[in-house]
C-alpha cells in the first residue's frame, strides 16, 4: 500500500513457471480412414490447434504454411509440427511459413519457391464465431473507502473472423455480486485531465445491468516482410471508444522489434453503453521491444509519447514469461507532470502478471494509486504480444 510518506510491498511467489509444460499434450490422430499422408498431415496438425493454410510440394521439400492462436510458444508448434509429419509418414524435409490473425510472423518459403512447387492443398477461407462465457473474480484494492473491494462478473467474449484477416470482437459482462457501490470518495489530484481517477464512477454502475466492456474491429495487415500494421475501431475498453493504428517491425531472427501507435479517443460516459462524453485526444508512442535471452532471459519495453491525459513522458516496462503462458512483470513512467502536480505516490508504477489456470489466463495489472497521469489505452493485443510468441527464449 502507498499513502503519504508511507510505502510497504510484498509478492511471494513459489511455482516455477519455467519447468511447467502447461496444458499441451500432443494428440495422435488415427490414421485408419485415410491413407493420403497430406490428409493425415493437415489432421495431426489441425487435431492439435493448428490451422493449415497451404501446402506445397517440390522435388525437394514441403512448403507448409499453417496459422495458429492457442498456443503461447514456438517451441510447441513446431513440436506439433514435427510430430504430425513424423505420423503421416512424410520424408521430405519442411519449410515453413508461420501467421497469425493474417499477420506474417516468419516464413522460410520465397517466391522461387512458389514458382518450382505444385500446390497440394488451399484453405478455403471461412467465417467463424467463437463466443465463450465465464466467472471472473475483479478485485480493486487500496482504495480509500476500505483495502479490498470486488466483483464476481459473468463475461462474455465473442470473436467474429470476418475473414483470416478482420475481426469483431465484444466483451460483454454482468455482475453477479460486488461492493463497489462503497466507492465513494473522490480523487485528491486530477491533473491534467481526469482520465482514470475517475474509475469509481464506473464501477459503481456494473450492478445489476449489462455493460459493454468492449466492441471493435481489427484489420490485420503485412504488406512487406517484417512490417505489420493493425487498424482499430470501435469501443476499445471499459473508460475509452475510438479509433487509431499501430506499425510494428518484426524480424524474428533479432531480439528487438520497433513500432509506433496512434489512436483518438474519446472518454465513455459512466453508463457503460454507447454514450461518450466531452473529452477527447490523441495519444501516441513510439515503442522499442527488446528480447534478452542467457541466464537471465528478460523482455523489455520502453514507450515514448503522449498519454491519455495529454501528458508526454516515457514508461519502462521489465517482464518474464514462461512456456506456460504464464509472465510476471513491472513498469514505471516519468512525465512532463511534476511531483507536486502529480500528488502522492510521484510517479505512476504498478506490477503486472498472467497466470493460466484451467487453459484461461487471469491477466491482472495492480497500481498503489489510481492517478491521471502516464495512463495509456488498455488495449485488448498488440503486435508485438502477437508476434513475440513465436520466438522462445530457448
């Protein structure tokens, strides 16, 4: 906890992340009702997560192009990968192609091979809908009125792929029980703009009715090797609805990608439907990644822009992730807002973590203060996150 002159901090953590394999298990697919090897190449692979796009064969290999979500790390795929051409029987060595949501994440097949190779098979693309509802447990802490407020919320999420490349997505959610309506007491400091000092305000309408915690379109685009670019519309999180773009350069065999992310927005009004109110801007960052990998494997980010506030500054960002999908991780940010502006606590700072528990990911981000400065767009991916997670620290 943090208030006034007094700060205390404590995490324990006891599991090592590293050395857990998490949820995957490859699954042998029979080979009984089919004798073709590319029938029971694109089963092993698509029976284990893994989407087939294309298939090419040459004098000399196999041009395997495959799209994937569910797992965390590249270990696993191309785990899969070999496995499922070990079961159908297949001699010729791969080259692989890797996307994801229409993003060109790697690739090992060029243009000559196109030319020299005999198409096999073509997905035909398709439109899907994924919805999944659950129980989520929201805690708020350290707030004035009493340390430990919470929700018990059903949420609802659904994807829509319009095609590999577009998608809408929603987030709806219900609380079943809370005590947020405890959270009274205004913010001390709302300098320079009141972009999140004023969460209470939502919070305190989730009882009872449904709220739309997101609804948004995502075109996903890879004009040229190594560059990606992401455009986003719609409702983008609980206190903010608009529109804006992200680039991001991506080259898997270096250990650093750099990108940039624009965005206007405009501020929710506190009915959590449609309606916005008065506020609006533009936040921007240049953003530079970083992949340590040794002893000590890290990832790190650092963001240069302006916030939601209208304030310009940098945050620092340090984390770990594992094979499991499960990362922990701390940030800070120092902006043009002086101490004395930004009142208690000096500067924004917190902790972050994913856990996954039962093939879900309990993602949490935990502020001493909830202040107006640093505060950046809560958004639901980015491209690096997208991309990063074909290249393991191994």
């Amino acid at each position: 906890s943090e208030r006034d002159d007094y700060l205390s901090f404590k995490f324990i953590y006891k599991k090592d992340a590293s050395k857990d394999s998490g949820d995957y298990k490859y699954r042998r697919v029979s080979n009984r009702d089919s004798g073709d090897r590319f029938d029971l190449l694109i089963r092993g692979l698509e029976g284990n997560g893994i989407g087939v796009d294309q298939i090419l064969e040459s004098t000399d290999f196999i041009g395997l192009k495959v799209t994937q979500f569910q797992y965390t790390n590249g270990d696993n795929i191309e785990d899969i990968i070999y496995k499922a051409k070990r079961d159908s029987g297949i001699k010729k060595d791969f080259k692989t192609d890797y996307s994801i949501a229409g993003l060109e994440a790697f690739t090992e097949i060029d243009e000559n091979d196109f030319e020299e190779s005999n198409l096999i098979y073509q997905r035909e693309e398709q439109r899907n809908l994924n919805t999944a509802t659950r129980l989520t447990f929201r805690p708020f802490l350290a707030a004035r009125e009493g340390f430990f407020k919470y929700s018990i919320l059903a949420q609802n999420d659904t994807e829509y792929v319009i095609r590999d490349n577009l998608f809408f997505s929603s987030n709806l959610k219900y609380s079943i029980k809370d005590n947020f309506e405890d959270l009274t007491v205004p913010p001390r400091d709302t300098y320079p703009a009141q972009v999140r000092s004023d969460v209470k305000e939502y919070l305190r309408n989730f009882e009872n009715r449904i709220i739309i915690g997101r609804a948004q379109l995502d075109y996903h685009l890879t004009p040229r090797k190594k560059n990606h670019f992401m455009f986003t519309a719609g409702i983008l999180e609980e206190m903010f609805s608009g529109y804006g773009f992200e680039y991001l350069f991506f080259d898997r065999s270096k250990n650093y990608a750099l990108g940039f992310e624009a965005f206007h927005v405009k501020k929710r009004d506190y009915d959590l439907r449609f309606g916005t109110m008065d506020y609006s801007n533009v936040t921007a960052h240049m953003n530079l990644y970083y992949r340590n990998y040794g002893i000590l494997p890290f990832d790190a980010k650092i963001s240069a822009g302006e916030y939601l506030a209208g304030d310009k500054g940098l945050t620092f960002e340090l984390s770990r992730s594992y094979r499991n999908g499960a990362e922990f991780g701390v940030f800070a940010s120092f902006t043009d807002v002086s101490t004395d502006q930004f009142g208690e606590g000096s500067f924004d700072k917190g902790i972050f973590f994913n856990i996954p528990i039962y093939k879900n990911l309990v993602n949490y981000t935990w502020r001493p203060l909830t202040k107006d400065p640093a505060a950046r767009l809560l958004r639901k991916n980015n491209l690096y996150d997208l991309l990063v997670r074909f290249k393991s620290y191994d």
